[in-house]
C-alpha cells in the first residue's frame, strides 16, 4: 500500500475496505527475532503509553483502526487490562499504529492531531464508533463528523488529514513493524518480548503477563 497525501482527501467510495481486510495484509516478513532495543524503538511521531515505565510487563500493540478484530480488543478487552493491570503498576502498554487502508491511516492521523494527554481516548472513542466511520461510501464526510465529535474543526480536520509529517511517521512505524519487528496481522501484541496475534480475551491476555510477574 502507497500511502499519499491525496489518498485522504479522496472521496471515492474505493476507500473503503471490508472490516475481514485487517487478517489479510500481504506481507512476506523477513525479520527475525526483534531485539529488545529495536521493539522499544519509539515511533517517530512519539508513543501513545499508558502505566509505570518501570513496571514489570511492557505490553506494545500494532493496531488498524479499520480493523474489526482491533476495536473488539479495545471494546471489550482494553477497559479490563486497564483496571487489572495499567492502573495497578503492573503492565506498561504502547500503542501504534498500523494502518492497513487509507481510511485507517486517515483515523490515525485524526487520533495523532488531538491534545497528546487526550489520544489513547480518542483512539477509544475511534474504535468504539469505527462502524461509523470506518466503513461508509464516504469515508471523507464520515471523518469530518469523526473529527468534530473528537473536538476539531472542519479546518482543523483538513489540515491534519495533508499533514505529511505525521503521514510519514505512521508509514515509518508501520515499516519498521513489518521489516523488523515481523508484524504481519493485526493487532499483534509484543508482551514482553514475546509476539502473540489476535482479539486476546481479558483471560488469553492474563495468561501471558502473568508468568511475567
């Protein structure tokens, strides 16, 4: 996928990609274990983190904001993890970003251009409402409603949406995903080091932190 600034000004209903889309990305990884140095290497645009740095567990997430598998982690899973885990200094938790399809990267962009303090709430709020915006016959008017229940104006929608520095910090991260790190599906989980795939339960994801404590 070639990601451009005009992809996110389009308005064509070629957009849109099916919700099944975010298990079926077409690479071919070539990395090898990821050192620890190159999984904590933060993205260029800074890392959305949540909990104690030093905390026992480190929990680093690729996530598209298209995919369906994503938003049922993050609708039913996240608020658990948080509670149990985050909020108890046990479990630090990265997020970044993955985008499988223009519309993705465009919420992406959206998550990256609000208040740094408020974006792992947006990008809830994202998720929560991805039915809404994600996939509709005008994703370009869907993300201007999307941005302005977000907090940002009409013009404040536009100009992130062409902002090519944040453009080329999302594809910076997701290549470094895809060529080093082996990311291939989403959302892939790192905890600990150790790569686990799909829309972990509040109890798969506990099994893996854990042993970890």
């Amino acid at each position: 996928m070639t990601l451009t600034r005009r992809s996110f000004v389009n308005r064509s209903s070629a957009l849109v990609l099916a919700a099944g889309l975010c298990l079926a990305l077409p690479f071919t990884s070539i990395a090898q274990a990821a050192t620890k140095e190159e999984l904590m290497q933060p993205s260029p645009l800074g890392d959305m983190a949540l909990g104690e740095k030093n905390a026992p567990v480190t929990i680093v997430e690729y996530a598209s904001l298209t995919c369906s598998h994503c938003a049922t982690f993050h609708n039913t899973t996240y608020a658990k993890l948080k509670e149990k885990y985050i909020d108890t200094g046990k479990v630090h938790f990265i997020f970044r970003e993955f985008p499988l399809d223009t519309v993705a990267a465009a919420g992406s962009m959206l998550v990256r251009c609000s208040a740094p303090e408020k974006q792992l709430t947006v990008l809830g709020t994202m998720f929560h409402e991805q039915r809404n915006w994600a996939f509709t016959d005008n994703p370009y008017g869907a993300l201007l409603k999307m941005g302005k229940q977000i907090g940002l104006s009409e013009k404040e929608v536009e100009s992130c949406l062409t902002n090519q520095k944040i453009l080329d910090g999302l594809t910076a991260t997701r290549e470094h995903a895809s060529k080093v790190l082996g990311v291939n599906s989403t959302p892939t989980f790192f905890i600990n080091g150790e790569k686990v795939s799909g829309a972990l339960s509040i109890d798969q994801i506990s099994e893996y932190i854990d042993k970890n404590l």
